[in-house]
C-alpha cells in the first residue's frame, strides 16, 4: 500500500489528512490590505472566481463560499479523501457556490485546465516546498492559463536560508521513519522518539534550530499529521524568493509584497547596520534576500499580481476599512518585531481604540483622529493586524443565512467527527472571509443559548465522547 500510494502522489504523503486549518491570508480582504501597502492596484469585486491549489480538507475554500455567495469558489488537490471531505462539508452547508477538484498538476493537459473558469485569485498555501518539479510547472502552466490579467497569487512555502538549515533535521526522519511501520502518523511517532535520544548528544551536524526545539520540548503538542506533511515528502525543497519569482515569471507575474503586513516594512524588521545593506540593494529579489537572511521566520507568504499597476500607497491604505474582532485594550497592543516592540502612543491609541469601539472604520478617519501626531498608515494597519485585534472589512455588517448555516454545518462536522485540534474560523459576510476561532468559541458561538447551561451541561453537550469522569473533569 505504500509502494502504491507513493507512485500515485508523487512521493507525497497520501495516507493521513492534512491539519484541518482556515489560513485568514489567503482570503480577499487580507490581500487587499497587502495591496494598498504596496501601491499597488486591485480590490476584492462582487462576483469573483477564486481557485486553492492544494486546498487540503477544503476549510479555507468553504468559508470564504459560505461569506460570500456571489463567489465562485473552487478547491483542487491531489488526494481524493481531501476532495471528498470538502465536497462532504460544502454540501452539508448548502455551499453550491463551491467547487472540489481531485486533480493531478503534473498530469493535468491545457485542454482540462481550461475547463476552469478564468480566475481572480489563485492561492497556493504550503504546496510548492514539497512537490515534484513537474507539479510546480503544471501550478505554473495553470497561472499562466487561467489567471486573468490584474488577477492575484498568493503562494506560501518554506525558505531558504532559514528553513534549509533542517535539511539534517528531514533526512533524518526520512531515514527513521523509513524503517518504521504503519500509518505515515505511526511512522512520525517513532522516529519523533529517536530524534530525540539523538539530539541529546548533540550530535555536531545537527544544529538547534527552532524546528529542533520545538520537538524536543515534551510539554508542545505535537500534531502528527502536520510532521507527516512537513518531513516525509520525496520533494522537500525549501526555496529562495529569487527563485519562486523566477519560476513564476512564465506565468507573468510580478511580487507585490509579503502577506505578514510588517514584513513589509524595513524599518519594523532591520537593525541600523542590516538597514544599511538592503537599502544599498536594488530594489526587488535582492532586497527580499537580506530580508530572509537576517528575519527569525522559515515560511514565507508571498503576494504576486498578473499585471501590476501602481497607485499612491496612502489614499489607496485611506480607502480600507476595518473592525474591532476582539475586545481591544486600554493601552495600545505591542507587535513584536525583530527590532524591538511596535505600539502606538496613548495619544494616538486612545482616540483610535474608542473610535473602534464604536464599529467599523476607514483607514483615513482613523489616522487623522489624534490630534498631536498622525500615525502612519502603513504602521498603523500593521500593529492592529498584527496583533489579531482587527479584521478588513468589505461589506455592512449583517448576518446572512449562507454564513449561519455553514457554521453550524461546521460545528456539526466536527463534534461528529472529534476534530478539535486545528485553525477554524466563523464564516462571515462582511468580513468576506473566516473569523478564526478556537473549537470552543465555535461551539459556544453557534449555540448561544447553551451560554447560561451549568458546566455539566456544558460538558455533556460539547465533549460527548468522554467518559463520566472525564465530563467531570471537563466541567471542573
């Protein structure tokens, strides 16, 4: 079964399911914030057609069909229990507007691609580190035929130099896991127990890097699934920026910027002497480069245009709008960076928080509330963002029933299925994409009349495969 599985994934690990996650950058509204950083032309429309290349268990597509009917929005992977999963989800949730695809890139002709629409948005999340090269031409013979011209590229992979210094690290569990037996899960847990009584005597060519760390500390969960994913891949190939944006070039597209909003900011990410180096680079390939050699981060998340049009970054950060998602604080959250800590001064915090408080809000009235000093627009989205206390909001606040169905067609799923371990979010129209959301919040938010139940009813409702004591516990 494994010879067999190998061959027909190419070397990818096709016997466990991917993490059940909702990536928030990958939807519109976070990609327009990208864009507006940038100077750089583009904004969500009312009818789009959006494909995720390797969409996994299909979350992310689902949620962003269920917060906007008007889209058109389509999940292609390689695994068919992936596929049949989403589609399971998807109807459930009466998401007629999404689509599921069990489809093959690197045997996939230009006659069946172009039986896809023409597409808006193309997201490629985790996909591109651990392919064949053949996959990573079919995902840019696609780009090439089906985005349409001023359409959008997000694609998220593991980079060098950060990520390449586990290269040790993934041989490693290659060799280990590759004499144990089982499932590709089984497989992770016993060599997981090697890894560690190796590292112990801190063998010379293995060097400690986070990844190390993290799975040497026994008191972390550790998800299985995702080191399956992560490790045991025939094609694990952590790659340059240059080289992703010359492999993208065929299919014209041109870098807009970084997804993690702050990243987009030198002064946020390098010190005075670090400043000094990439500021002498030209601009483009190089500059990212010094970036990634001197930023504590392995994943990048990069943006790319098909078409790329230029626009004043300020009056085009003015026309954003966002809301509060979290209660927000009496002093001003702090964004950890590289350099230090991001925050805004109570003069600046304290009429912007309130403000917020009221509802949503532009960009452009935000910044000119303080009266002393107007924060600059780009710092100001990145700390607020950045901290997880706004949302980008596209459309009136209102509750739709495509929206409620499939949260409770969600929460349905899950109970039923025990997956409670993993990156949810709430669908929602006016934030056109996923509010995240732990499992619990989830449970609690689509039941509100559960809110006022003793804790053993609470127990008994949303932990009903535990035992008697294990509810009591719970309830504890």
């Amino acid at each position: 079964d494994h010879i067999r599985m190998t061959v027909w994934s190419h070397g990818y690990v096709a016997d466990s399911p991917y993490t059940f996650s909702y990536q928030p950058a990958q939807a519109p509204g976070h990609l327009a914030m990208v864009c507006a950083m940038a100077g750089v032309v583009w904004a969500p429309q009312p009818r789009m057609a959006m494909l995720d290349i390797g969409c996994g268990r299909g979350l992310t597509v689902n949620v962003l069909a269920a917060a906007n009917p008007g889209w058109h929005v389509l999940g292609l992977d390689y695994n068919p229990a992936h596929i049949a999963e989403a589609q399971e989800l998807a109807d459930a949730a009466g998401c007629a507007n999404a689509g599921f695809c069990e489809a093959d890139l690197a045997e996939m002709t230009d006659a069946e691609m172009d039986r896809l629409p023409e597409l808006d948005i193309v997201t490629i999340h985790g996909v591109w580190t651990w392919v064949a090269d053949a996959v990573r031409d079919g995902i840019v013979r696609l780009l090439a035929r089906r985005l349409k011209p001023g359409g959008l590229c997000y694609i998220g992979y593991n980079v060098q130099p950060a990520f390449g210094a586990d290269a040790a690290l993934q041989r490693l569990f290659m060799h280990l896991a590759g004499q144990a037996r089982g499932t590709s899960r089984a497989r992770v847990e016993a060599a997981l127990e090697q890894v560690r009584a190796l590292a112990a005597t801190n063998p010379a060519q293995l060097p400690s890097t986070p990844m190390l760390r993290y799975l040497l500390d026994k008191e972390q969960r550790l998800d299985t699934a995702y080191l399956a994913h992560e490790f045991l891949t025939a094609h694990w190939r952590p790659a340059f920026h240059e080289d992703v944006c010359a492999a993208l070039a065929p299919a014209k597209l041109e870098f807009v910027g970084s997804a993690t909003l702050h990243e987009n900011m030198p002064d946020l990410q390098l010190d005075a002497a670090q400043r000094a180096t990439h500021d002498g680079m030209p601009p483009g390939p190089a500059r990212e480069f010094i970036k990634d050699l001197c930023l504590p981060r392995a994943f990048r998340r990069d943006v790319f245009i098909r078409g790329l049009r230029r626009t004043d970054h300020v009056e085009a950060l003015d026309r954003l709008v966002i809301a509060a998602c979290r209660a927000l604080p009496e002093e001003s959250p702090k964004l950890s960076v590289p350099v230090g800590e991001a925050e805004l001064v109570p003069a600046m915090w304290q009429p912007i928080a309130a403000a917020l408080r009221e509802g949503p809000q532009s960009l452009h009235r935000l910044r000119h509330l303080p009266e002393e000093r107007r924060p600059n627009p780009a710092e100001l989205l990145a700390v607020l963002q950045g901290t997880g206390f706004v949302v980008p909001v596209l459309r009136e606040p209102q509750v739709t029933e495509e929206a409620q169905r499939f949260n409770r067609a969600l929460f349905a799923a899950t109970l039923a299925s025990g997956d409670r371990e993993g990156q949810f979010a709430l669908a929602s129209s006016a934030i056109a994409g996923g509010l995240p959301c732990a499992w619990l919040e989830m449970a609690l938010a689509v039941q509100p009349d559960i809110l006022d139940a003793p804790p053993e009813t609470l127990a008994a409702r949303l932990l009903p495969h535990l035992d008697g004591e294990g509810q009591a516990e719970a309830a504890t």
